[in-house]
C-alpha cells in the first residue's frame, strides 16, 4: 500500500517543495481548496479529500477533514492488529504524514475594525482536530505544523523512515501550537464578554521574541516572550535604532521605567536603576526635565534607564551623551538627538510612538512562584477619591502638586517605598528596606541640603511616629501617605506639634 500525506496549510511557504519531494518519495498527496490549487498549477498530482470520503465539501469550507475515513486513517494504531483489521472491513487507508498550518486568527483579530464575526469566522476547526489526532498518534504518523521542519521531514524520509525521536519532537510541537491558538482565542473573547473578575481558568499564550545571552545573572538561560497581540505601549513594542541587544535586566528595568512613566501627562522623564525609579522630574521642557532626573541622583544614573514621554532633542541628547546610560526610550527623536545618542555604539536607543498609551482593559500582573501563579488586576489607580487633610496644617497649593507628584513616584517604588520631592523633581528616593524608618532615612540622606521644605510619600501607612520625627528634623513640609494604621493618631499629633501637613489617600501602594 502507498503511503499517504494529507497537506492543507494557509501558510503555503515552502510547501510546494516539500509535497514534491514526498511525490518524489512514493507517497500520495491529499489536499483540499487553496493548497490543492497551488499544489496541481505546480505540477503535484493531488487527490482531493472529497474523492477519499465520497462527501463533498459542505458549510462554506467549514467541512471538509471531519470524517471517519480521513480520521480513522490517521488514528489507526498500525501495531494494533483489530484496528489494522477494522481498516480493511471500512475500506480506509492510512495516512502517515499530516502537514498542516491553522487559519489566521492572530492576523485577522490585529487587523483595524475587524468585527467579532470576521474574527470567530477565522476559528479553524478541522485543521486543530488532524493535528492533534496526528500528534496522538505520533509513533505513525508524522505530524507537521511549521515550514522550518519540512527538510527534516524529507531528509530522514531519504535515510528510510522518519525517526520516532523526530515524531514524537514534532508531536509536542503541535501540542505548544495549539494550546497556545486556544489561548489566544480564548484571550481575545473573554474581555467582550459581560464577566467580571478574573477567569476560573487561566491560560496564557506567549512568543519567543528574543533569545538572550543570559539572565538575572550569567549562569541563567533566558529569553524574552512577548503577549501574541500587540499591548500599546508596551516595551515589546519598541523599535529598537541603535545599541547592543538587549539584555534580561535592560527588559526588567525598561519596562518599569514605562510603568512609572504612564503616571505622567506633563512632560517628564524618568530614570531608573535596579527596577527602581532612581530620578524623576516633570517640567515645560524635556531638557529642563532631564536635568531635574539626572540631578535628583546623579550618581545611580549612571549604568540606568532613562525613559521620556516627549521628543528629544539634541540640547538633552548632549546631556544624556555626557554619562554612560544603558538605554534611552523616547516616543521620537529629532535628527541631531538621534546623531548624537547613536554616537555611543553600546547605547541601546529606543523609539516607541505610543509611550504614553494607557494600560488595556482586562490587563493584569502576574507572578511565577514554584508551582503556581499569582495573578492581580494591574494597579490602575493613584488615588481614591479626595485627598484628606488630617493635620491642623493644610497644605499649599505648591505642596498639594509636590505631594500628588511624589505619589506618583513611590507607587513604582519597591516596597517599603519612601519619595521625597521638591519643585516637580526627586530629591531623594529609598527603596525596598525591610522597614520603614529606614527608608525614610535613606531618602533624606539622599535629598541632601534641598530637603529643607521638601514633601515626603509614603507607598503605605506609617506604623510608628518615627517617620514623622526624622521629616521633622530635615525639614519636610508636607507628608502624603495612606493612612489605615491603628496607630495614625500618633503620627497626626506628631505632625501638629512640628506644623507639618499630612494627608491620607486612603490607598496603599506595596510593589514587591
């Protein structure tokens, strides 16, 4: 009996060569419609499926492969001698090569305007059923569902037989393949539906972007995986105009950097060290911007991350070219700032129209842990509701600005998070201590001088007055911070005997 390869693929690259080397090989081809066509007008003699299953084509194309007579063909177990013998009683030939590629529901949901009917009408149906019935069967059948396999494929079949070493790596690529097109489906139709909360079940489907030469630390293997749909604004999407590759670290930093940066709609820059924001400044230019970040910390600016929601031009360029940066993004460059910054070979220079887009809806946080996931709506809000002056000091216009925009900053500040600002820039910022107080004097030490009428923020409530004591001696002004401890009294009565404001949010920001 001949062997037999069914072929039906939208993605017909390279398949007209490799249905020519199985003909060449001995075997029959099968196909339907399109890949059919393409197969003949080369010259490939093709048997068409409906001349298999003696029922034609029916639904608009939705029927095709679903029948018994091309499934029993690929799930018949060739060792198994009743079902060898149950093929002879129906008259079904085996078949022993499945190629095949799935409509394009990636291409199809990306495309501006498309309607839900367009995308559910791109749901393949018979393609995933031959897949995933050729992979079960993978000790007879060789499956293939990418082009980059076919010479594989042909150049074992040239040695005599396909390896089961090859079969079963080809059957658990399908597998990866289709659980990862069920997902992305499943992604696309779960925010138009009327559910709240997050989903009792969660799969999610991510691409290879980049191999990288290692991760957190040398000794690590690591890639980058990108969502299949393109996130606006999202560091994944970023045109990458000068540098060296980017690293695990520069992705991590990067990327955090745009999530401080997404809390600013004036014109502002944010630099940022170790996933930390180590300067951030907010100005009517972006030169006037980027001397409040570099100057808010000059020292772990260097080696950093700066990120900009404006143009740059070539006077901050001149500036930024002064230190060593690993990566500046920015939404555009002009022609003299791009020159400049691409001056310096290693600096990695990165465009991204869409920098200050908004986080999507249904966007969420996730964090591995051995054995599960944790998984957290993203933290959209600043604020909740009106600020609340619990001082017998209110605060002043310009210490309601400083406060609200310090805020901003300790949200992306690994907790316990401390900011302290001055005049639309950071002064000081202390990150991660295992307690508070610490924090706090970290970023006094770091304000210096200027700390003198400065606010501070807070990502959560304070437990004890010492924070309060320690603004009180450098000279801060005005505290914001959320408030809730069973011990807020104290800080309150500490913060009226020193004639500093404070006020609650009523919100808590930890990042950990």
């Amino acid at each position: 009996m001949k062997k037999k390869a069914f072929i039906s693929v939208f993605d017909k690259a390279g398949v007209v060569e490799f249905a020519k080397n199985l003909a060449a090989l001995g075997f029959d081809i099968l196909s339907t419609g399109g890949t059919q066509r393409a197969l003949e007008q080369a010259g490939v003699a093709v048997t068409n499926v409906s001349d298999i299953t003696g029922f034609p084509e029916c639904l608009d194309g939705r029927v095709k492969t679903l029948h018994p007579k091309i499934h029993a063909g690929i799930l018949a177990m060739r060792g198994n001698p009743d079902h060898m013998k149950q093929l002879g009683e129906l008259g079904v030939d085996t078949i022993d090569v499945v190629a095949v590629n799935l409509y394009p529901f990636k291409q199809t949901v990306e495309k501006p305007g498309v309607t839900l009917e367009e995308a559910i009408e791109n749901i393949d149906i018979g393609g995933p059923t031959m897949l995933r019935a050729a992979a079960k069967n993978w000790q007879d059948v060789a499956v293939v569902i990418d082009a980059a396999d076919y010479d594989t494929v042909i150049n074992e079949l040239k040695q005599g037989e396909i390896s089961k070493e090859t079969k079963f790596y080809l059957a658990a690529k399908v597998f990866e393949h289709t659980a990862a097109y069920d997902a992305l489906i499943a992604g696309y139709l779960r925010p138009k539906t009327k559910q709240t909360g997050l989903p009792e079940k969660l799969t999610i489907t991510l691409e290879k972007q980049q191999e990288m030469r290692y991760g957190e630390n040398p000794h690590q293997g690591a890639a980058f995986y990108r969502e299949p749909l393109a996130v606006p604004g999202s560091l994944a999407n970023a045109e990458q105009l000068n540098g060296k590759e980017l690293s695990f670290n520069n992705i991590n930093d990067a990327a955090g950097a745009l999530d401080t940066l997404r809390e600013f709609s004036d014109t502002t820059v944010v630099a940022v060290k170790h996933a930390n924001p180590c300067g951030v400044g907010s100005a009517q230019t972006v030169h006037e911007a980027y001397m409040k970040a570099y100057e808010s910390d000059p020292v772990s600016i260097f080696g950093g991350i700066v990120a900009v929601n404006t143009e740059v031009d070539e006077k901050t360029a001149a500036e930024m070219s002064r230190i060593f940066l690993e990566i500046v993004i920015a939404p555009s460059y002009t022609k003299e700032a791009l020159a400049l910054l691409c001056q310096k070979k290693n600096l990695r220079v990165l465009r991204l129209p869409d920098i200050s887009a908004k986080l999507p809806q249904g966007a969420f946080d996730a964090k591995k842990v051995l054995g599960g996931m944790l998984v957290q709506e993203v933290n959209r809000k600043l604020l909740d509701g009106e600020l609340k002056v619990v001082t017998k000091r209110k605060p002043t216009e310009d210490e309601l600005e400083n406060l609200e925009f310090a805020f901003k900053v300790v949200k992306h500040v690994k907790s316990n998070g401390i900011a302290i600002a001055k005049d639309l820039a950071t002064l000081g910022i202390g990150p991660g201590q295992t307690n508070r107080i610490w924090s706090t004097q970290m970023a006094i030490e770091r304000s210096g001088r200027e700390v003198k009428g400065a606010v501070l923020a807070s990502d959560a409530f304070f437990p004890f007055d010492d924070c309060v004591e320690a603004c009180a001696k450098a000279g801060i002004t005005a505290i914001i911070q959320p408030g809730g401890s069973v011990r807020d009294e104290d800080s309150i009565k500490k913060c009226d005997e020193y004639g500093i404001a404070m006020v609650f949010t009523g919100i808590r920001h930890f990042k950990h």
